[in-house]
C-alpha cells in the first residue's frame, strides 16, 4: 500500500516510518504545521521538528510532504479550546486535534496525494472483529494513547496504521539507535505546541483577559484573591497563594469549585478533601468507536483523565449523553475533559464530561451509590 506517515520529528513516527517500508509499504511522510506563533521569543519547537522530520526522511529515502493546518486547528481546536475555558471547564485540545486535524484534515490531505493508508507515531493499536473495526490500547500501557484517539470510528480506523502500537518504549528507541535515526536520543514532547514551556496563565491571558475576584471556602469566607476563575482547575493546589491562616489546620490548599459567573473560586484544605469527590457524571452525546453504543445500560472500566488506572462503573444512556456511576468514589472529575470507556483491551469510545454529583459539580449528590452487578 500507499501509506502517507505523519512525520512530526520525533522518535515514535520516524520508527513507525522505518516499520511501514520493512513490512513493504511505499512511504511517504507529510509534516503537519498547525500553529501559527506570533511571538517569536516562544519556545515553540516547529522549525526543529521540521528539520528533524526531513532528516529522518532523508535517512528513510522516502518523499518529504508539509502542509500548513494552522487555520483548520484555529477554527476546529483553537477557538472550541478558548470558549470552554470561558465557560469555566477544562478542555483537552489533544483530543480535539486528533479528531479534527490529524484523522481529518490530514486524512484529506493524505488521499489527495494518493495514499490509501495514513500512519501516525501514536501508541495504539487497530484490530477488527466480526467485521467492525476496533481500537485497542497499546502493548506499553504505560504509554498508551488511547484517551486522546476515542472519538475515531470505523472510517479514520479503517484508514489508520499504528505501526509503533505493538512496541514498548524502549524497544522503539532501540530501533531508532540499530536504524541511526537521526531522532533516536530526542527527547519526547509533553504539552502542545501553542503553549509550549511558557508558563499557561500568561498565554492564556493573552486570548482571554485576567479578572481577578474572590477565593472562598465552601462556607463562603474570603481566603485570598484569584487572577481569573477560568485559569484554575478542579484539585489544583499551585498558584493559589494562600498561606498560613488562623484557625486553619496545615494542609495545603485545593481548588474545589468554580462560580464562572460570579468570579469566585472555591477552595478547601487537603487533596482527598470531600468536596472534590464524586460517584456520578453525565458527559455529552458520546463518540462510539464502534458507530453505536454496546447497550442501553452496560458495565465497563473508564478513565476521567489521562494515565488514570481504569475504575469500574455503570453505563447508562440517557437523552442528552450519558450517566457514568462509578463503583468508588473519584476525585476531582473535571468538566470539559473526557471520560473515556473500554471493554478490556478495547476502547468502546468516549465522551466530554458535563457535570458530577461532586458538591460544586452541578449534579444532585448521589443518594444511593452504584454497586456492582
């Protein structure tokens, strides 16, 4: 086949190019350049990436494609990312650009230069069962990326190869350093590009203005000042800026909730503090791997974020999303980011939390918990 590897300069995609021309693909790699800085000074790493992308072409001896997806990751991540942050949740713009950009635009992208198959770095795999095609996690759970590629279905799937997901790690580099692939000692990249290793809160100021207002307790007594309820996020502990209080036990401080609205960010002391705990979520009409969902009411593992272990829970679809009943209680379960459903190796699909039952999660608390079937 015509497989078009998404090269982005780094270990993982200049291994799976080297795996795809040993199995006997034709090969060619196409950069993707998806931000557009303004401010020079940044520490955004493209031009580096580019030039190692390049190389490790040159090492492949395959063709060298780059295309500029900046106003598509604008319009389809940028400005959703923005918008949840101003509604006052946390979003995971990771999982956005994979659905929009990379298993989309880049799809395009791929088939107009002829590809029948299009290939990424990521640690995932792509099995098939009675005719539907599955997402699987990766042989090295411990890098498994599985969480961010949950809203593709059997379209992107069908035309996806995850040539590194069967690999641990090391064995990557490892085959990087046998091949002297030009990346074989880079270190991976954390974060997206936009931001970088700026600090966040600055950055994001830019795009959306600080407003300071007021940190409460639950109880409603003014503890300190925050730089703009939008920037902080459910159990965060740094860059709150409280110190020590009268009356107040030690422990450290943690964000608990957030009134958008009213500008006043709720915090209490200790991290397994009960107001950050919840037993119930509803998240959005969900993404289904498989084009629809296993039943109507199911048991299944899930993750609310990434590198979390899998947590047993009750599945219920309602009219506007789903129910989420987990077995334990969880912390810390943050609107805007995923909560993302498997089946044993088998990611079922996944979907953006709305609300929990957590005392400032918007739901009423749970009365009865879930229990096992």
């Amino acid at each position: 086949m015509k497989v078009m590897l998404g090269i982005s300069g780094g270990v993982d995609s200049s291994v799976a190019g080297l795996l795809l021309q040993r199995a006997g693909h034709e090969v060619e790699g196409l950069f993707m350049q998806n931000w557009e800085e303004d401010d020079r000074s940044a520490p955004c790493t493209t031009d580096a990436d580019r030039k190692d992308a390049v190389t490790v072409c040159g090492q492949l001896g395959i063709p060298f494609h780059a295309r500029n997806f900046s106003t598509q990751y604008w319009d389809g991540v940028f400005t959703h990312f923005l918008d949840e942050y101003r509604a006052g949740r946390t979003p995971n713009p990771d999982v956005l650009c994979n659905r929009e950009i990379k298993f989309k635009t880049f799809l395009d992208a791929a088939r107009a230069l002829g590809a029948d198959k299009i290939a990424t770095g990521h640690y995932a795999q792509v099995g098939e069962h009675d005719g539907v095609y599955q997402l699987l996690r990766a042989v090295d759970t411990a890098k498994d990326q599985t969480y961010f590629l949950h809203t593709l279905g059997q379209q992107q799937l069908a035309a996806t190869l995850f040539p590194v997901g069967a690999l641990e790690k090391s064995q990557v580099r490892a085959l990087a350093r046998q091949a002297q692939l030009s990346t074989s000692a880079k270190k991976d990249s954390t974060g997206i590009c936009f931001i970088g290793e700026r600090d966040f809160r600055s950055f994001l100021a830019r795009y959306i203005p600080a407003q300071p207002g007021d940190m409460r307790t639950p109880a409603g007594e003014r503890v300190g000042t925050h730089q703009g309820a939008m920037y902080y996020t459910l159990g965060q502990r740094n860059g709150l800026g409280i110190g020590g209080r009268h009356n107040t036990s030690g422990a450290p401080w943690y964000v608990v909730g957030k009134d958008v609205k009213a500008n006043v960010l709720f915090v209490a002391q200790g991290g397994e503090s009960h107001w950050l705990q919840s037993r119930r979520l509803r998240a959005e009409p969900p993404s289904w791997v498989a084009g629809s969902a296993p039943a109507q009411h199911f048991r299944c593992t899930a993750r609310t974020r990434y590198r979390q272990d899998d947590q047993r829970c009750t599945v219920d679809i309602v009219a506007d999303g789903i129910e989420v009943h987990f077995d334990e209680p969880q912390r810390a379960v943050t609107p805007g980011q995923s909560v993302v459903l498997y089946a044993g190796p088998v990611c079922l699909g996944g979907a953006v939390i709305a609300a929990t039952d957590a005392a400032f999660g918007g739901l009423s608390p749970t009365c009865v918990p879930a229990t096992a079937e």
